[in-house]
C-alpha cells in the first residue's frame, strides 16, 4: 500500500510538471513574434485583448483585434462552428454585440496561419500569414470589466 501511494505521487508530479508553460502577453506584437518563431507549432497562450471587430466564415467565428482581419497587427481568436450554437444558447445576442469593443482574457493555442488566395474556387500559388488563437471551451473566453 505504501508503494502504490508513493508510485501515484511520483505519477502525479510527473504530470503536473511535464505540462509546457504558457506564454502570456498583452503585446500583440509580441505574440505575433512569437508565434513566428515557433512556427509551424502551436503555443499555449494567455493574453488580454480588446475586440474592434467579428468575422464569419462559413460558420466559424473570428474575433479580431484590427478592423480589418488582414492588417498584419491582428490577432484573430479562433470560435469553432460547434461553440458558436453553444455560445448563441447560452447568451441569447450574436457574437458581434456580446464581444465588439469589449476587452477579453483569452487562453487557447497560438499559431501563425497559412491563409492561402483563392481565385474561382482554386487555390493559387500565393499565401500570407494571420496570427491565430485557437480556442476549444467558450470558458477559454472571458470578458474583461
């Protein structure tokens, strides 16, 4: 009994202290390096980010820090199709009045993006990066007073 105890704690902080850390920063430049130089890996992050503007594609939701999704000082906060129900269910509003304007806590996965051009349904030869946070819980979202 004595060793089943002692090998679960040894078990146990070996887990516990084999997690990677997670990267926090509330400079967007910052993050956008990071995830650069980690490329093509994903990064555990924490941040604080203020939400100018939301973007939609094909069901799936963007929250974006720039006006414009292709300024290259945006981060983009990735809401999966299967959260945006889930999200709808439980506040009742649209993604765009529950998060425009508002600052947010975010924790999820850091990556830079490979967003390919398109022209008549076919993929060019062309392509630029976003900085992404990929997020799999609407808990891993939370406004800011």
């Amino acid at each position: 009994m004595k060793y089943s105890i002692l090998l679960c704690s040894l078990f146990l902080f070996g887990c516990a202290s084999s997690q990677s850390p997670v990267f926090q920063s509330n400079d967007v430049m910052a993050l956008r390096k990071v995830a650069a130089e980690q490329y093509p890996q994903k990064l555990a992050v924490e941040s604080e980010l203020l939400i100018q503007k939301v973007g939609e594609q094909f069901g799936a939701y963007y929250l974006n820090t720039e006006l414009d999704h292709r300024d290259p000082r945006n981060i983009s906060i990735d809401i999966p199709v299967k959260l945006v129900a889930e999200f709808k269910q439980l506040h009742q509003v649209t993604l765009e009045e529950y998060y425009t304007g508002k600052r947010v806590r975010v924790i999820g996965e850091l990556e830079q993006a490979m967003i390919c051009f398109h022209r008549g349904g076919c993929e060019l030869n062309r392509y630029y990066y976003q900085t992404h946070i990929q997020v799999t819980s609407l808990a891993q979202i939370q406004l800011m007073q």
